[in-house]
C-alpha cells in the first residue's frame, strides 16, 4: 500500500507538481505516469539541464563541476514558471538548495516520493552507476541520503511506497490523493 502525510498548514497552487526525492526515487518514471493520469505536460529537469548544457549530467558535473551545475539547475527551474500545469520530476539535489526550495514553493506544489533507503539502494545496485555523479558506493549513498532528509521533508506531501510498487500505482496514488485534497486539478 502506498502511503502519504500531506502537510496541511499552506495550501500552495497546484499549477505545477514538483516531484523532489533522493536519486532513484521514481521521480522520472512516476512523474511521466502522473503527467498522463492528470493529462498534464511533463518536464525532467534533468533532461531540459542537459539539453541546455549540450552534454550528460555526468559530463556537466566532470567537466564543469557540480556548482556549474546547480547553477544551471536553477536556471531551468525558474523556467518552469512557463509550464502552465505540468509535473516537474527535479534532479535528486534540487530541494537541497533554499533558492530551489522558493522556486518550488511560489510556482507549485512539492510532492516527496519516499520509497525509503533500502528500496533506493537496490534500484541504484540494478541501474547503470556511471550516469549518477554523486554515486560513489553504498556508504555514502547513506550518508548523502540522511544529510538530505531534513530538506525532502520540507516537501507539501510526502508519498511512501513499498518496494513492490510500480511507477503506476504511485501515480495512481498521487492523483488520488490530490483529489482527496481538493486541489482543482
């Protein structure tokens, strides 16, 4: 069963959904479900950064370092304001950045997907490591994934799921879940 604890002290504007979590959270698979369950646009932040830049994520970060990279995050971010309603899926390091964090906040809604550490863990053992900068082994997964919860849990909902539960069952779970809030979608 997916679960989630939407926080609801602000009600902040649904026009765009900011799908935040660490890497190999979902972000990309769910939020292309969810843009379609809600028939909404979808943006990977990832994939407009690396359109901009003419080269990989991992490129920008070897080549240019990682601050030339949230630099150009946050560029691409603030150009989300132009997606009238769609579903963002951030980089796994956006939320850690207050200025992203306001971006966020004034533009839409921030939704944590959190299928907890160990379920991050065995995706990031089945998927291809070279295309992750800040993969240096298991160890420091953990350690990176702690230092950044405090930041995820400034999210408006967080969306928890079993190991077992598919990119569409998430979606489903958020679209409900949006519904219940009464968010105008």
């Amino acid at each position: 069963m997916v679960s989630a604890s939407p926080d609801e002290t602000t009600p902040p504007s649904t026009a765009r959904l900011y799908l935040v979590g660490f890497m190999a959270s979902g972000k990309t698979s769910v939020g292309s479900r969810l843009a379609r369950l809600l028939e909404r646009s979808f943006v990977d932040l990832d994939a407009v950064i690396e359109e901009k830049a003419g080269e990989s994520v991992r490129a920008i970060f070897d080549h240019r370092g990682e601050q030339a990279f949230r630099d150009l995050e946050y560029q691409c971010l603030r150009q989300t304001e132009a997606v009238e309603h769609g579903v963002i899926a951030t980089g796994g390091g956006a939320m850690v950045f207050e200025r992203n964090r306001e971006v966020i906040r004034r533009l839409g809604l921030s939704i944590w997907l959190d299928p907890g550490l160990e379920t991050i863990l065995a995706r990031l053992a089945r998927s291809v490591k070279s295309d992750r900068p800040l993969y240096l082994g298991e160890e420091q997964i953990r350690e990176l994934y702690t230092r950044r919860l405090d930041t995820y849990r400034m999210a408006d909902l967080r969306v928890t799921s079993p190991p077992e539960a598919t990119a569409h069952t998430v979606a489903a779970r958020i679209e409900h879940l949006l519904r219940e809030r009464s968010c105008g979608i």
